[in-house]
C-alpha cells in the first residue's frame, strides 16, 4: 500500500520561506506525477506544483516564481520550496502522487496534509 508523509509546515511571517517534504514508500519512478495541493478554510483543494517522473515541473500561476518543487530519487522524498510566502499561501498543504491506469484511468494518493499559516 503506498503512504505519503508530509513534514515541514509551520508558522512563518509574510516574506518568509518554508520548505516541505513528503516521503512516500513507492517509488517515485512508478508514479506518472506527484506534487503539492493545497486547501484553505471554505476553499477547494488546488493545485499548487507537480513534478513527473521525468523531472518536467508545472507551477500554478498564484505561487509561480516563489515556490519551486523538486525531488530526492535516492529517498523517494519530492520537496516544496517556498519562499516569499503571503498571508493568502495559508492552508493545509496535502502531498499527492498519482498513477495512469488502464484507459488512462487515474489513481491518486494523498498525504495527510501539513498546515502551513504566514501571519504577522
């Protein structure tokens, strides 16, 4: 059964910088993609980055230039850079992985979320 672990999260002021890591007893080659959702009170879930397994990276447009994602093969471990973190980046943050079946029928996993709060 694959589990995904976050870790990192935190309290941070505006214009500081966390980083969050998500462990996962799968092999990160065997995922087509795994990355960053985040979900803030009375919001869905978005998308925030996603990596594949062949290293090519998409950003969301609200976070573009100030979080960057990455990934440890060795360790299994993707990463979420964030830096110059707002008030509204404030949410839990879930680490996903996915995989494309049969008739390209998706399956996802999900981490149980890390609370990330920029406040002054």
């Amino acid at each position: 059964q694959v589990q995904l672990v976050e870790s990192g999260g935190g309290l941070v002021q505006p214009g500081g910088s966390l980083r969050l890591s998500c462990a996962t007893s799968g092999r990160i080659s065997s995922f087509n993609a795994m990355g960053w959702y985040r979900q803030a009170p009375g919001k869905q879930r978005e998308l925030v980055a996603a990596i594949t397994s062949d290293g090519n990276s998409n950003i969301a447009d609200s976070v573009k230039g100030r979080f960057t994602i990455s990934r440890d093969n060795a360790k299994n471990t993707v990463f979420l850079q964030m830096n110059s973190l707002k008030p509204e980046d404030t949410a839990v943050y879930y680490c996903n992985a996915f995989v494309l079946g049969t008739l390209n029928i998706r399956r996802d996993y999900w981490g149980q979320g890390t609370q990330v709060t920029v406040s002054s």
